[in-house]
C-alpha cells in the first residue's frame, strides 16, 4: 500500500513539473525611462500594442511587466495597471483607483507606512521608468547613458507671457 502510494505522488509531481515544450518566451521590451502624467500613464495597461504595464506607487513609475499575470488585463490587480496605486495598496482596496492625481494627503500614519513599504517591494522587484508628474510639474529630460537616474535636467518649458 505504502509503495501505490509513493508511486502515486511521484506521478503527480512529476507530471506537474512538466514544462511546455514550444512555449516561447516574451521578447523583452527596450527600457523605458521617462516621466508621466497620470493621463499618459492609462496608456500603459497592458492593452497596449506592446502589452507593456506600468504602476505608480509614492510618486515612482515602476515596469510591472514581468508581473502582467497580475497587473495585466484580466489579473488580480488588474484595476492598478497604468495607475496610481498607491492609495489601493495602501488600503487594501482593488477597486479602481482615482482618475486624478491623488497626492496622499488624507491618508494617516500606518497607511503612507504601508506605501512606504509597498515602493520598497516594488523598487526591489521591478524596473524604475520614472517619477509620476504632479499637475504643473515639468517632465526630467534623461539622458541615453543613464541608468540609474543620477544624470538628469529638468526640462524649461518656455513660460507664457
């Protein structure tokens, strides 16, 4: 009986552990490196050409691409790609985020915490795009070379007047 049984499980396990054989990987996107609106941000939610999905969490733009099972259409947190998910994450709440640039400012001690968190998860896990832009403020223009984002100019937009 002891014997069925093992032969069982290493049946189950074994079979589990098989690998498609002309499953190709998804080609890797370039790097991106650039800051959003929240406006240009909705563009990155996987549904896009190049399925690319974005999340901004604290302020910071993060590719999550590599996570789209979860970000992308039709996954767990869907409602967060190509947004601000910061308050969501915060909150614990799935549910779609605000449409407008949310600056936090309500929330209390434990949950700017837990944003504080969740941007180290993220900054650990996934690429760094870019800042998420306040209403006014003007895109960082980065340089080709860079990579870790210690070379940058603010672009001068020419003022009205």
């Amino acid at each position: 009986m002891v014997g069925v049984i093992t032969i069982l499980v290493y049946k189950i396990l074994k079979s589990r552990q098989r690998v498609p054989e002309h499953v190709e990987p998804e080609p890797e996107l370039p790097k991106l490196r650039k800051d959003f609106t929240v406006e240009e941000l909705k563009k990155y939610d996987g549904t896009g050409s190049d399925g690319r999905v974005l999340v901004a969490v604290n302020g910071k733009v993060f590719d999550v691409t590599k996570g789209k099972r979860f970000y992308g259409p039709g996954g767990p947190y869907s409602a967060f790609g190509g947004r601000d998910a910061s308050r969501g994450l915060a909150t614990f709440s799935v549910v779609c985020p605000k449409e407008d640039y949310d600056d936090l400012s309500d929330l209390n001690t434990m949950e700017m915490d837990s944003v504080r968190e969740w941007e180290m998860q993220f900054t650990e896990k996934y690429e760094y795009v870019g800042k998420l832009l306040r209403p006014g403020e003007e895109p960082t223009n980065y340089s080709d070379e860079e990579e870790d984002g210690s070379q940058q100019e603010t672009v001068e937009k020419p003022k009205d007047e």
